[in-house]
C-alpha cells in the first residue's frame, strides 16, 4: 500500500505554485501526493459559539483527509509575521471535529514546513513549527523556503522529500 502524502497550501497565489511545483517533483517518488487547496474548503471562522450549529460538512470532510494522510507539506506564507488565519482555522475545525481521536490527525506524522514569502518568511516557519509540534507531527528539520529572489532549490526539495516518504507510516 502506497503512503499518503498531501500537500496543503494556505494561500492560492505563489504557495499554490509552490505546492504545484512540488507535487511534480513527487512524482519521482513511491507515495502518493495530493495538494489540498485549504480555500476549497468552506470553514466559517471557528468560535465556542459556532460550534453549537454542529461540524460543518467540509470540517468534516478536511478531517477525513488529514487522517487519512500518512504525512504532510505544509506551505503557509506569512502573515504579520505568522500563520496565515486560514491554517489556523482549518486546525482549529479538526481538532473540534466531534472526533475524541482528533489527534490521530497529526500524531507522529511527519510534515515538511514551506513558504513562499514576499517578507523574509523565516516567522511564519517558526509559527509552523511550534505550533505543528505542539499538536504531536514529526517536524522534519530541513524547511523549503522561497521568495521572490530565491526560487526553489530542486536539490533539497528532493532530499526533503525523500525523507518525508521514508518517515511516514502507511
């Protein structure tokens, strides 16, 4: 059985591209990837007070992907110097999926953080990596990041890749 790899982009400008770019340089690998565009789902902001009108269909339809996933690339660009409010969000709405094994979702699953950033990207990598951490992935150590003066280095998206694939479980 193939591992299942997906690519998430939180944005659909140049981390789309990116995450596009990616998934043809996956191909050289034995797993299966997929980019999942987070706007293509339709999360109303999470609150306390929205979850009383019950899990949104795409909330749930986002949890079964993640965990279905055996591992991730996760591409964000920053956002005053952050996350980008849609990433949060769509976490937000996993881990209040009605599911008490919401966990499942991320634990022990390896996950490649990547920007593309027209700032230096170096805060929304960090915001990734603690906030990825905290709910249980397996941050690999090797980060892809690129702006508008630095394009991808195809060397390390590769070797980044090829330790995603032998980390994940299938």
């Amino acid at each position: 059985m193939k591992k299942e790899i997906l690519i998430v982009a939180a944005s659909d400008g140049n981390n789309l591209k990116l995450a596009n770019t990616l998934l043809d340089v996956s191909k050289d690998y034995d797993a299966n990837f997929e980019v999942l565009k987070l706007s293509d789902f339709n999360l109303p902001i999470y609150t306390s007070s929205e979850e009383k009108n019950g899990t949104p269909k795409d909330a749930i339809a986002l949890t079964d992907k993640f965990m279905k996933a055996d591992g991730f690339i996760v591409i964000a660009p920053e956002y005053n110097g952050s996350v980008p409010p849609i990433l949060i969000n769509s976490i937000s709405w996993i881990s209040r999926s009605g599911n008490d094994n919401w966990r499942d979702a991320f634990n022990s699953k390896p996950v490649v953080l990547a920007t593309h950033s027209g700032g230096g990207g170096q805060h929304v990598l960090m915001a990734m990596q603690e906030q990825f951490s905290f709910i249980g992935c397996t941050i690999i150590g090797r980060k892809l990041h690129t702006h508008y003066q630095k394009q991808l280095n195809f060397d390390s998206a590769k070797a980044t890749i090829e330790q995603l694939v032998r980390l994940a479980k299938a």
